[in-house]
C-alpha cells in the first residue's frame, strides 16, 4: 500500500515510514523510525511526543478504511494512556485495530511501541472520514 495514495499527509506532519501489513476493516501495521532529524526532536524534548505518536495512529487508522472516498479525520480520543517515550534511534511500532464501523465512522484501539516497551495505548480512537 502506497501511504501518499491514502493519507493526504506529507512532511512534516506525517508520522508512519512504512505501512507492514493491513486488512480492510480490521487492523493495520506500521512503524516510524525516530531521528535526531526530526522537527520535533530537541535537547528539551529528546523524544517524540507522545500527542505525535496519537497522531501516527489516527493516521494508521486510515489504512483500515480505504473502501471509503474523502479524507479521514481524527474524532474523538477515549482511555489513552501515555507510558514511556520514544527516543530518536528506536523504532515505533504502531498497530491499529478496528472493533467498530458506522456509517463515515471508524472506531478502534491502538497500541505504540519500541520493543516489549508500550510508548502509547489507546482504547478509543475515533475517525470520521467526509466524502
């Protein structure tokens, strides 16, 4: 799956490297490798912020609903829970999984990580996508 054909995201506000596996409807893989030559990355803040990594998976959740026409947007965030940080060398890999889909909506969980390490977990991601 090419990611420009899906999301309409470019540098520097898009977060996911390489898609790694998706099935319509039901979950996508990815990863984003960090780099000291992010924009974000600085010597007060040496990781990625964990709302940046939130967003990588809003993004993501756009490779489990390309049936739909239009742009997805992120709606609603629900039981996210932050846990360690991603630093520029690690590689951070995003998993969305679809648990619901309505008429324009999208509704799934999502894990981050580096490793065993959970950078985020979300149980709620919620995208609404406009023909």
């Amino acid at each position: 799956m090419h990611i420009p054909d899906v999301l309409p995201h470019r540098y520097p506000f898009l977060f996911i490297d390489k898609i790694v596996e998706a099935e319509q409807s039901v979950y996508a893989k990815a990863y984003k490798n960090v780099t000291w030559n992010e924009w974000f990355i600085s010597q007060d803040c040496p990781y990625m912020p964990h709302t940046l990594v939130v967003e990588a998976l809003a993004q993501l959740s756009a490779f489990t609903a390309t049936d739909e026409t239009g742009i997805s947007f992120l709606s609603s965030l629900n039981k996210v829970e932050m846990h360690s940080l991603a630093r520029p060398g690690d590689r951070l890999d995003l998993y969305f999984e679809v648990t619901k889909r309505r008429k324009g909506y999208l509704l799934g969980k999502g894990l981050a990580t580096v490793g065993e390490r959970i950078i985020v977990k979300a149980e709620e991601i919620v995208a609404f996508s406009q023909k």
